[in-house]
C-alpha cells in the first residue's frame, strides 16, 4: 500500500507526464528504428488517422457496438454469476454438485466457443454476447463463492444473537459482507471482457473495434490498427476508474485498499 | 431473570490430526477434554469474573451459554431451561469487535430493536443507547472509522438495546490502551450497578476480575476444571488494594494460583 500523500495537483500531473513519455519513447523509435511508417506509424500519423475515423463517425460506430456486447455479456454474467456465487458459497450440497461442472468448464477459453456461438447464435450481436458472458461468468461465480466462504463467522454469531431470518442473513451480513471482494473481482473481470470482445469481433461480426482493427489489418492501415487499441486502452482506463469509484462508497470502504 | 446453573458440564472437542501407531496404522480420532464437570451457579443480577490461563476453556463455556456451542455432557439452564441455541436474551459482546462494518453506529445499535413498529418510539430508544455510552454525535460513522474503545461502546450499546438477561463478555478490554481500559472497566461496573443484568466476562487480569466481579470463579488448565469459586463481598469503589488487606491477599493468592509467584 502506497503510504505517501500527494496534492490533488502532482495526482492528475503525474499520469500527463507518463503518458507523454510514452508517446516520447514511440516518436523516437520511430525515428530511429529505420521501419517504414507503415509498419510502425508514429504518433502523429496515428493521431491524424484518429481524427479521420472520429469524423467519418466510423470510430464512434464501433466503439459503440463494443460497449454494446461488452456491456450486455457482462451485466447478463453479474446478474447470474453473483447470485450462484452466494448459493455455493452458502450452501454444501450446492457446491458439491456444481463446483465440479463450474472447474470443468472455467479452463476453457473462451475462444474455444466461438465456432458453437456462431451456429447456435448466427452472426451478429448475439454471439459475442454470449462469449463475453462466457468469460466472465466463470470468474465472478468463483470470486464471489471465495468471497462468501471468507466472510467472518463473527458476524454469523452475531446474526444468530440477534435473531436473523435466512432472508436477512443473506440481505445484511452476506451480501454487504462480499461487496467489496465483488468490486475488486468485477474490476478484473471487466479486462478479461475486454480481451475477449476484441477476439469475438475479429471472427462473428462486421463492426466493433475488433473488427475494424481486423479489417484494418487486411486492407494494411497500421494506423487504423493503433487507433483500435488506443481506444480500447482508453476505455479499459475509464472503467478501471468507474470500478475505483465504487469502492469508495461509505458503507463499502471498510474492506477496500485504494490500489 | 439470568439464573445460569451448569451441572456436570463436560465438552470434548475431536482432533482430527492423524496420529500413527508403532506399526504406520493410524490411530482413531484423539478426544481433547476441554471442560470437564463445572459445576457453577450464577445469580441473576451478579457479575462474575471468570479466570484461568489461555485456552483453558472459558471461552468455550461462554460460548455454550451463548448457544453458539454445544456440551458433550451434563445440563446448562437458564433459568430453569435448557438452552436451544442463540438467543437475543444473552448477548455475546465479541473478543474482537463484532460489530458489522458496513453499518454505522446507529444501524448496528438498532439491530436489536428493527423489531419495533413504533418509528419514534425506536429512535428515541437508540439515541438513549448512543448517549449511555457516550457516542452522540458518532451515529453516522462506520465501526473503522471510530477508536478501539469507541468500538467496544457501541457494541455495548448495541448490546444493551435489546434489553438481554445476560451479558456475555469475551475479553471485552483486550487491545485497548491503558487508560481506556481503566475507563471501560469504570462504565461496565457502573452500568452493571445501574442495570444490574447478570453478566459474564472472562478476563486475563487479575485486577480486572478483583474490582469488577460480585464473583470470581478460576479454572485450572485443561481439561478445565473449576479451582476457585468465591464471592466478593466488597463495596465499589476497589480501587486500592492494600488499603483492603482480604483483597490484597486474596491477589496475591490468584496471582500463585495463575502461575506468578512475585506479582507486582
């Protein structure tokens, strides 16, 4: 844990500073690696083509399908992966019945669906969906079993002192109790989303950012290609800091390291 | 009503370590006696201070009172019942705090009154709780947000709130400073003498058990039994010991007891 206190100032400098750095670091290898700038594309000419995608509005249309698919497969896999977590946190006979197809399942990439997807689901949104769901699932029912399993068993004593129902257990002990643990694994989960919707595109569909960086590498704009990352970056950057914020609600903090 | 009568009281835990035999062959599950025929009455109303060394057991025996355990044999009854599991009547106040996190001071006091249907009537009621122990003006700060003794009062008063028969007190002083134990132990006595439940503490602290307890019971090491069971029949304040001469004895004899032969 990071013990010392900056200004609010040197906080929002800092990541400025890094950033142009990296940019720095690029334009010089550019510069001096002798490569073509069609094979690397320096900053400039990234940035160019940037402008380019963003007025044509084709780069506005793809983001917006990916956070589509991103956004449908991974609330779909917290909506069911989190209530199954607390059930075979919670209970033996669960987990012994489950926990085996769950482990069976989880190692499997999801790429490896992809030719299933593509005759079960067709082309088109669905598909990616469904793979996005896939690989997020596995890791938020784990996090939250883990994080149920972990909770301590003062506060069941305590819930049993003062005469909980089973419905208030879960409501005020398990599920405030696993909150924070949840926030760090959906923090997690979200990049692994990410990494997938990008391999989901360049197979399913016509558009998202991972189809134009696929069609952009066919038709061999390495500038196009650096586009579709540097959005991808920027957008798994903001998330993380969506995710940040959450674990800074009150009742939350008690649990929560600033990282 | 907080009568405790325990009869026989044995508990036996399994260790499921695996030891082997001569041959490799292992043995069957070893049986660690814990406690073993306690036989102790607590008045309704007293306060009684329990001592021994570390696991010993006493933990254990609070929490069978509790309900959160179970005896191997023998009969505990509350007044004149048996016990049947956790109860709201006997209030566990946790070692470390049990206090839930991610509820502020003010919700976790009204664990023990969510109950109530008369809003105002509830809300006055916590507000005299904070106020007994002296945290008004902490009802909106979460338990990680307040100091160790701050702690130790709103679960308190959580424990209070709920009006039990019997306090349960696991070590309720350890970790605190100094000074705050001081004071802590000052409030539990003067609560105990304006409430008068029955209360249960177990303790490391000699002093402790001397200046709090209407009674102290002392158990020997495992498997526990019980070594000393004697009424304390002096008026609070005890504050100076050897201006009471039966009490500076009666330390210096605990302290033998407890394994220290040159107390402080």
């Amino acid at each position: 844990m990071i013990t010392e206190t900056h200004s609010t100032l040197t906080k929002s400098i800092a990541p400025v500073l890094s950033f142009t750095v990296l940019v720095l670091v690029w334009e010089l290898t550019v510069r001096f690696s002798g490569w073509d700038t069609n094979v690397l594309p320096g900053p400039y000419k990234v940035l160019v083509s940037m402008i380019e995608l963003i007025t044509t509005g084709s780069l506005f249309k793809h983001t917006v399908a990916s956070l589509f698919r991103v956004t449908w497969g991974f609330y779909l896999a917290a909506i069911f992966g989190i209530p199954l977590g607390i059930i075979l946190g919670r209970s033996q006979l669960a987990s012994i019945l489950l926990n085996p197809i769950i482990h069976f399942l989880r190692p499997i990439s999801p790429l490896a669906w992809i030719p299933l997807a593509m005759l079960w689901f067709g082309i088109g949104d669905q598909p990616a969906v469904f793979l996005i769901f896939l690989s997020s699932f596995f890791p938020i029912v784990v996090a939250t079993t883990v994080a149920v399993r972990s909770i301590n068993p003062t506060y069941f004593y305590v819930a049993a002192n003062f005469n909980f129902s089973r419905k208030e257990v879960i409501q005020k002990i398990v599920i405030p109790a696993i909150i924070p643990d949840i926030i760090t694994a959906l923090r997690l989960t979200v990049t692994i989303a990410w990494i997938v919707v990008v391999a989901a595109e360049m197979i399913a569909v016509q558009s998202g950012l991972g189809y134009l960086i696929l069609d952009s590498r066919n038709g061999l704009r390495l500038d196009y290609v650096m586009d579709g990352m540097i959005v991808i970056g920027l957008i798994g950057l903001y998330l993380d800091y969506i995710m940040r914020r959450l674990g800074r609600i009150e009742s939350a903090s008690w649990g929560i390291g600033q990282a | 009503m907080g009568h405790i009568q325990t009869e026989n009281l044995c508990r036996e835990f399994v260790n499921h370590r695996k030891k082997k035999d001569e041959d490799g062959k292992f043995l069957p599950d070893e049986k660690v006696s814990v406690l073993e025929d306690i036989n102790i009455e607590v008045e309704d109303g007293e306060m009684v201070c329990l001592l021994g060394p570390s696991g010993c057991g006493k933990s254990t025996l609070l929490r069978i009172i509790a309900g959160f355990d179970k005896q191997t044999s023998g009969s505990i009854l509350i007044d004149g019942k048996e016990i049947t599991g956790p109860s709201s009547d006997n209030i566990f106040v946790f070692q470390h705090s049990g206090l839930l996190p991610w509820m502020t001071v003010w919700q976790n006091v009204e664990l023990g009154l969510r109950n109530m249907e008369e809003v105002e009537e509830k809300r006055v009621e916590i507000q005299e709780y904070i106020e007994m122990v002296e945290l008004d003006g902490f009802e909106d700060h979460y338990p990680h947000q307040l100091s160790g003794g701050m702690q130790r009062r709103a679960e308190l008063a959580r424990a209070l709130a709920v009006n039990p028969d019997i306090l349960i007190m696991d070590e309720p002083f350890s970790g605190l400073d100094f000074l705050t134990h001081m004071k802590m132990r000052e409030e539990v006595v003067n609560m105990h003498q304006f409430l008068g439940k029955t209360i249960l503490i177990v303790t490391h602290d000699i002093d402790d058990a001397l200046i709090m307890g209407d009674r102290v019971v002392v158990f020997s090491k495992r498997p526990s039994q019980v070594k000393m069971n004697r009424k304390l029949d002096f008026p609070h304040p005890r504050i100076v010991f050897n201006k009471q001469t039966e009490l500076s004895q009666l330390r210096d004899e605990l302290f033998l007891m407890l394994g220290v032969s040159y107390a402080v």
